[in-house]
C-alpha cells in the first residue's frame, strides 16, 4: 500500500479539493487505438480495449463521492458502456473543441474550477489541463501536454493511467486505508 506521504505535497493539496474527475477517453481510459470490426454482411463495429484497474477504481471514486465523466474527441458504443458501468456522471463525445464542455460542466455542477481535475494526452486537452485544479497526464502523453500538467501519471494511457489519479484523489482525502480495508479482511 503506496502511502500518500510519497507524493509531492502541492499534489495533495491540490489532490484534496478534487469534487469531479474528468478525463479523455482515447489515451487515458485506453491506449489510444481503435478497432474496426467488419461483419460479413457489411457493417463495421468499433470497439477499443478498458482497463480493469481503471474500472474498479472508477467504482471506488464513486463509492468515495468523486465524481467522474468523459469529454472526449471520439465517441461510440463501448464509451458509452464504459461511462454507464462506471457511473460517470457526464459523457461528451465527438468534440474535439472542449473548453465549451468544461465551462458548461463548471457552471452546471456549480463546483469551482479547483474542484475539478482532468486527465488529458493531447494538445486538445491543453485548454483543460491549464484550467482545472489538478491536472495529470499519463506517462505516453505528447511531450506538449507532459510540460504542464500538474501529475506526470507513472502508467500507460489504457494501462491504470485513471487508476493512479483515483488513488492519489483517495489518498490525499483521507478516504485510501477505508477502500484498502474492505479487501484486507
């Protein structure tokens, strides 16, 4: 069990205020490829690979009172599932311009910009990561997003990349040894 003394403490702080986490999808809840799947009568299904770290700590956020949600370039089926299985509160799909997103989720939730933190990879991310009160990338991030996010994540976009972030949101709130607990029986 990581304890939270090893992160920075301008992290933690940052890390305590956080009510909602929003992240990408492609590169940060996956690594960043799509599947097309044709079907022999002519259709083509996409799909892309979640991580399990990633989904059980999605539970936890929710379990904790974290709220979470996706502003994402890209969209489809399985982000939707991805989304609803995670209880995520906000799904936007298929925008690439998201700074309109933030501002609506800002003044919709009523939380102030300090309350939020955002996962992002690519530069159009950067209007976010700039924006919120904690920002983080994982370790495959363009080396443009890597220069200003707040916490360079240890793992892989699709890799438990939104695990880290939910630990360390748990940790710096008090809430990881009461999650850790109920699996050390």
């Amino acid at each position: 069990m990581t304890e939270s003394n090893s992160y920075p403490s301008e992290l933690l702080v940052r890390a305590k205020q956080i009510k909602l986490l929003l992240m990408d999808c492609d590169g940060v809840l996956t690594d960043g490829k799509v599947y097309f799947l044709p079907s022999p009568d002519g259709p083509v299904a996409e799909t892309k690979p979640f991580d399990c770290h990633d989904g059980i700590a999605l539970q936890w956020a929710w379990r904790n009172d974290i709220e979470t949600g996706i502003i994402s370039g890209r969209g489809g089926l399985a982000v939707q599932e991805r989304a609803r299985s995670a209880r995520m509160k906000y799904l936007f799909e298929g925008n690439t311009e998201k700074l309109p997103l933030l501002e609506k989720v800002v003044k919709e939730s009523g939380l102030e910009s300090d309350e939020i933190a955002y996962i992002g990879d690519d530069i159009t991310d950067l209007p976010l990561l700039k924006r919120v009160g904690l920002s983080a990338a994982p370790t495959n991030s363009r080396p443009e997003v890597l220069e200003v996010v707040h916490y360079r994540i240890p793992a892989a976009g699709g890799s438990g990349a939104v695990r880290d972030v939910v630990e360390l949101l748990l940790k710096a709130q008090g809430k990881w040894e009461k999650v850790f607990a109920s699996y050390d029986l």
